[in-house]
C-alpha cells in the first residue's frame, strides 16, 4: 500500500535507495547539532523532530532555549553544501533546480520555467544548472536560486527540500546513497519509500 505523501510519493517510488538528510539543529552560535545527539537510540528513519526534541516543529520562538530547531528544506547550508557537492559531481547530463514559487522574499530566477510536482502540491521556479550556479550552490552563502527541487536528466537522482520539512529526501542510485551516507558533514538514514512523511 502506498500512503499519501509517503517518502517514495515525493521524489518516487522505484529508486534503488531514498535517503533522508536531517537538518542539524543549532547551538546559539551556529554550530550543527545531531539528532542523533538529542534522542540517542532513535530510529531516525521514523522519527519526527517533535519525537526527537519534544517541540513541535517550527514552535521555536525569539530566546528559546538550546538547542535551536533545524533550518526548512534547503536553507540549511550544513546540508545543502555537501549534498550539492556529491550531487553535482555525480550527476549525468543537464541537472535541472527548482527554487519554490512561494517565497515572498526571493526573485524569480531570470530565464525560469514554472513546473509542478506532486500533483499540484508545489510548484518551482526551474532553471539549468550552469558551471556559475553550480559554484554557487556548493558555496555557504546565500545561492541565487535555492535547490528546493533538483534532478539530472541521467536519471540518477531526484532531491526534494521542502520548505515545510526539516530534512531533504533524496531518490537515487546506490552509489549516490553511499556517497552521502559516508560524508561525516551529513546525517542521513535510508528511509522506506511507502513511509509517511515524518515533519
């Protein structure tokens, strides 16, 4: 049975591996934190911030204690660099980002295309990744265009940041679930494509 926004109805059913990336939490001055440092003996693959920090997700308010809640989707550059950088340099043929069309803040990327995923539920901004984008997407800074949706036309991955989620699922190929699996900058678990969504 598949269930409705499971892992697998995100990013696809039929990868050999789907990889979840959590979002590290923060100390006061930036540092990452695990969420395997917060709930030890977790199973992370099931686990929801709210079961690993006891606060419901996105409840962190202005002087609330350590640590701080994780960054949504691609706005943690804990994540996003590394994930770019094994990404990127595994991809084949033209890799394709989607910035998400709701954000008040950020331009429209120029040159952009409006795609939807998931039957309707987001749409994005998509553009080709050029070698001055890729640069900029594997740099701590604020990219131009946040990889919110990603994938190449080789059909090796697919990544997933949503602005609503505290971690990135990614479809792919074994020898990119690897790759990520053994970068120390990221911590990631293999998820069940017909698991729910865990917030």
């Amino acid at each position: 049975m598949t269930v409705l926004h499971s892992w697998g109805t995100w990013v696809g059913m039929d990868w050999p591996c789907i990889i979840r990336v959590l979002n590290p939490a923060t100390t006061p001055d930036h540092s990452p934190v695990r969420w395997a440092d917060l709930a030890p003996g977790t199973d992370l693959a099931r686990a929801s911030w709210e079961s690993v920090s006891g606060r419901p997700w996105q409840q962190d308010f202005s002087g609330s204690p350590w640590p701080w809640e994780p960054a949504e989707g691609a706005d943690s550059s804990h994540s996003r660099v590394p994930l770019m950088q094994i990404l990127l340099e595994q991809a084949t043929g033209t890799v394709w980002v989607g910035q998400w069309d709701g954000y008040a803040h950020r331009p429209r990327p120029e040159g952009s295309r409006h795609m939807t995923f998931n039957d309707g539920h987001r749409g994005y901004f998509v553009v080709e990744v050029t070698p001055e984008l890729r640069r900029a997407l594997e740099d701590p800074a604020d990219p131009p265009v946040l990889p919110n949706r990603m994938w190449d036309d080789g059909g090796t991955f697919t990544l997933d940041a949503d602005t609503d989620l505290p971690s990135i699922v990614i479809g792919c190929t074994k020898d990119i679930a690897e790759a990520i699996e053994a970068d120390e900058r990221l911590e990631s678990v293999r998820v069940d494509p017909h698991d729910p969504i865990r917030v």
